[in-house]
C-alpha cells in the first residue's frame, strides 16, 4: 500500500514539474514576443506551481498560508491569461465588418476588406482547432 502511495507522489510531482516547465517555457516566448504582462502571469503560475510540486516531491508539510497564496498564484494567472490570449475565432470576429471591438482592447486587428477574405480567414480560423 505504501510503494503505490509512493507512486502516486511522483507522479503527481512529475506532473507538477512539467506544469512549472510549460509554464517558464511559455513565460520566455511571450515575453520574447513582447508580452511582457502575460508572460508575468505564466511566471505566477510557475511559481504557485513550483511551491506545490517542492511539497508534493520532497513531503515537506506546506502551511495553510503557504498552500492559499499558491493556489491564488495559479488561479489568478489562469483567470487573467484566459481573459487575455485570444483565439483565432475571437482575432477572426475582431477583424469582421461588424465586429464589436471590447474597451480597452489594445491588440485589434484590421477590418477583412471583402467578404471572400473573411470567409477565407473564417476556413482558417476552423482549421486551427480551438
């Protein structure tokens, strides 16, 4: 019963430890890219991520405190980055002739000229896979 206790530690900590790597890595891009606000946000989930996982691997008894201002680092990078990183179907009905742009939107993309292009893009936009 222990060794399969064991095993499931790991595992979740592996997993912890791919999360916190996908996190850094996704971090770098988007701050290469110039996004340095999002690119914040996947350094918060990386770190609420990491306090989790150095729990998990090492059985160290994190403190209540502790366990609350990571779990708050990774919801409250996931609620900002799902409210921020833009699908290709929500950047296709940005660029449409009757779009409704939100306020405070910084990246809005240019109008599709002709019908024919928008139903291109549209094609494109399906394809992706959202």
């Amino acid at each position: 019963m222990m060794t399969m206790i064991r095993s499931v530690k790991w595992l979740g900590g592996a997993a912890g430890i791919i999360g916190v790597v996908f996190d850094l890595a996704n971090s770098y891009s988007e701050i290469k890219k110039g996004h340095i606000k999002i690119g914040v946000a996947y350094l918060f989930s990386a770190a609420g991520g990491g306090i989790l996982t150095y729990g998990a691997i090492f059985s160290v008894a994190l403190s209540p405190i502790l366990i609350v201002i990571a779990v708050a680092l990774i919801l409250g990078s996931a609620i900002y980055l799902s409210l921020n990183i833009k699908n290709e179907i929500q950047r296709w009905l940005m660029s449409c002739l009757w779009r409704n742009v939100p306020m405070g939107e910084s990246d809005i993309p240019e109008i599709w000229p002709t019908s024919s292009i928008e139903i291109e893009a549209f094609g494109k936009a399906l394809e992706s896979g959202i």
